[in-house]
C-alpha cells in the first residue's frame, strides 16, 4: 500500500490539474468537483441501513439493475448510495427514478476524500462491481468494519499481471474482501493465485444473465418495422474502428446470397458517425442516419444507428445480431441482450470479457464464432429461418438467462451484512415497492 499512496501523492498535481481543465471546459460543474471530493452520497428519507455500491460506468451499473432493484424491493427500509466513475453513469441511474436509491461521482481513492464521504453517507458494506478495484477505498470500508463484497467480478489475465507489480496494494486489497462473488471460474482462479483466501470466495454470477432490457418503444418500432422486417435484418451492435469496414464488407458479399437483407449498423460511438458514413459511401452502400431523423426506404440497404439508448429497438428489429468488439480487440460485447431479444447471435474471435459465456453458446450451437470478414459474409448469407430460431433457443439455455440466479448471492450479502431481508425465503413473504417499470 505504501508505494501505491506514495504514487497517488506524485500524482496528485497532475490530477489536480486534470479537474480544473474539466471545469474550464464546461465538462464538469463545482457540484461535480463537489461529489469526487467526497460531497455527495445523501439519501433522503433517513432511517434504513444503507449499502454502498459502486460502478464503474453505464456497462457496468446497467447489468446491475435487476440486483439493485431486487435489493430495494427486499428490504422497505434499505437504502443505496450509488457511484460512478463519471457523470454519465451518475445520470443514467438518477434517471431509473428508484425510490431510496441517490446516485453521485465516486469520492476519489484519497483518504481525506474517503474519510468525507463514509462520514457522510455511513453504509453499512461495499459493494463492487466487476473489476474497478481501488485500495483505498476497499481497506479503509474494511477498517471500518464495512464487509466489501466483490459483485461478477472479473479480471483478465492482462489486468492480474498488472497487479502483481504492486503486491503490497494488492494483497492489502483482498485482505479487505469479505465476499467474492466471481464472474466465472477463470477470474476465480487468477483472484486465488494473487491471494484472495479461499473462504472469501462466493458463488459465481455474471450479473449480465440478470439484466433485462425494456421494451423498445412502441411508436418508434411501428415506424421501422415495415422498413426492417426482422427476418432480413441484421444489427451490428457496438462496433469500434477497425470494425464497421469488416462488418459493410461481410454484408454486401452476404447480399449476394440473401439480396432482401439489411444492415442496422448501431456503432459504439456515435461521435464516430461521419467516419463510420464515410465507409458506407466509399462501400456505394446507401443509408439512413438515425441522429439526422432519416428513415430508411424501401431500397435503402443500411441504417446508421448512431444515437444512444435505442438498443432495445435495434435488437427487437433484427433476427441476426453480429456482437461488436470481437474483430478487433476490443474483449467483445455482451451477448446476455441479443439472446433476451431472441436474436441469432454472431461474434468474432476477440471475447474475452466474456469467454465462459461465448464457450457456452458456440457448444450448444448458440453462436456462430466467425474468424473475419469472410467468415461473417458466410454464416450471414448461410442463416435461415429455422436455424435462426434454433440458435436463440438454445442460447437462452446456454447463458442461463434467468433472474433467479442472484438467490445464492443475496443468501451470502444477508449473511455478512445481517440484513435478514435479503434471503429469497424472507422475500417470499414481503409485498413489491412502488418501483417504477422498466
């Protein structure tokens, strides 16, 4: 620990430096500024138990949803004081409109910071997702007496050696860990072999399979429907540069075979936009942006989707879904979404972020694993009906997708924070909140 406070010290200027250009630029605000040094976190009305739990961005606090809905309608008088490491991920849950649920920036991994915002928010755990860990805020919760519990979490082989540059930071962190639920035997095993104790470790669960997305909206899929019929339509979903000219390839040597299919191409970053329509010309491709409120006609082969929050529609609109970030290195999107949508799953052969989960689908014949554009071109123009249908059912068996699945880790969290409520067979006899519908 003392050469990672030493490094934070060192950096502490350039960081300063870093929030005052953010200011300056009007990308952040002083109330901004005001939760990152430890301001925020107020939960109104006082009274119940709080839990801290904490996300690194969108990703992240979205597959955790369904857990944090099920956490506020288990225990009535439960509260949470959600964070994130940017204002995106901060909104994005302000906007759930969950009772008893605040949302703010994380307090930055400085003890002075720390110190503020535990004061201010006194939670009863820590609860973290996936792989942001932080040695200053894991070890002083456990200081404390705070259990830190580790939600799906994960952590590649690239990031374990990483850490084991800095086994001081590392070892301090997973003393600190009361419950480690991983997200898949791999990272269980890569957290054992750089120290975490075998009676730390929980069941594991990628909070993914729990996540259900909300119907698209009503009015909008009307619109598009007639334009995109599903048996014809393919979505590439989340695609990163390097990526989309692999992808407009594969579809037109595809269209050959199948001259009825269109492309929904829904990019990762939609300040990538003229870029990505770039390609799409230079490919004599004609297309509809969304952003630009085109609609696609009849004769129109592509749909740039290039705005956020409308992956609910893109994946009710396509009966084939290539996942985006697996031709290039990216580590590979999740699959959980397309398989709830009942798509036809594709994927390079960058998966990283998910390898248990792709292993599964390409063995049940789930997926199809293509190794580029020609192999993309080929399962594309080769998908019919009946496979199509066969596929997504049986990645819904292979991923599991069922809510249920958080029972084993909620047994556990009742166990080290005593909040009874939590148990599935407590639930049983409690009535639903008001929480809104997603």
């Amino acid at each position: 620990m003392f050469r990672y406070r030493l490094l934070l010290t060192l950096l502490s200027p350039v960081l300063a430096l870093w929030l005052a250009l953010r200011l300056l630029r009007g990308r952040e605000g002083l109330t901004d500024l005001y939760e990152r040094l430890g301001g925020g976190g107020s939960v109104a009305p006082a009274g119940g138990p709080v839990l801290w739990l904490h996300g690194a961005s969108n990703g992240e606090l979205t597959s955790a949803r369904t857990l944090i809905e099920t956490l506020i309608a288990r225990d009535h008088a439960l509260r949470l004081v959600i964070t994130a490491n940017n204002p995106t991920g901060r909104d994005m849950v302000r906007g759930w409109g969950l009772p008893r649920v605040a949302a703010c920036l994380a307090p930055l991994d400085f003890r002075a910071c720390l110190r503020r915002f535990l004061a201010r928010t006194t939670p009863r755990a820590l609860l973290l997702l996936e792989g942001d860990l932080w040695p200053n805020r894991m070890v002083m919760a456990a200081a404390r007496g705070l259990p830190v519990i580790l939600v799906s979490a994960r952590i590649s082989t690239r990031s374990a050696a990483q850490w084991r540059h800095m086994p001081g930071a590392m070892q301090a962190m997973l003393g600190a860990v009361t419950l480690l639920s991983p997200q898949d035997a791999a990272s269980a095993e890569r957290f054992r072999a750089l120290g975490l104790p075998d009676a730390s470790l929980g069941p594991q669960l990628s909070l993914k399979s729990t996540v259900a997305l909300p119907a698209p909206d009503a009015a909008a899929l009307a619109d598009l429907a007639a334009l995109l019929p599903r048996a014809d339509t393919v979505l590439a979903a989340s695609t990163h540069a390097g990526e989309e000219a692999q992808v407009i390839a594969a579809f037109r040597t595809a269209q050959a075979e199948r001259p009825r299919l269109k492309l929904i191409l829904a990019i990762r970053h939609p300040a990538r936009s003229d870029e990505v329509a770039a390609l799409l010309r230079d490919a004599g491709l004609g297309f509809s942006t969304r952003s630009r409120g085109e609609a696609p006609g009849p004769g129109t082969p592509v749909y740039l989707a290039d705005t956020l929050g409308e992956m609910p529609l893109w994946y009710t609109l396509a009966g084939q879904c290539f996942v985006g970030g697996s031709l290039v290195d990216k580590g590979g999107h999740t699959p959980f979404e397309p398989a709830q949508f009942g798509c036809a799953i594709l994927h390079g052969p960058h998966v990283g972020n998910f390898t248990e989960s792709y292993a599964s689908l390409d063995a049940m014949d789930g997926a199809i694993a293509v190794a580029d554009a020609d192999g993309l071109a080929r399962a594309l123009a080769a998908l019919d009906a009946p496979r199509r249908g066969r596929m997504a059912e049986n990645a819904t068996a292979a991923l599991g997708l069922d809510a249920t699945g958080l029972d084993p880790l909620l047994s556990r969290l009742a166990d080290v924070t005593g909040l009874v409520s939590l148990r599935p067979d407590a639930a049983a006899a409690t009535t639903q909140p008001d929480i809104p519908p997603t």
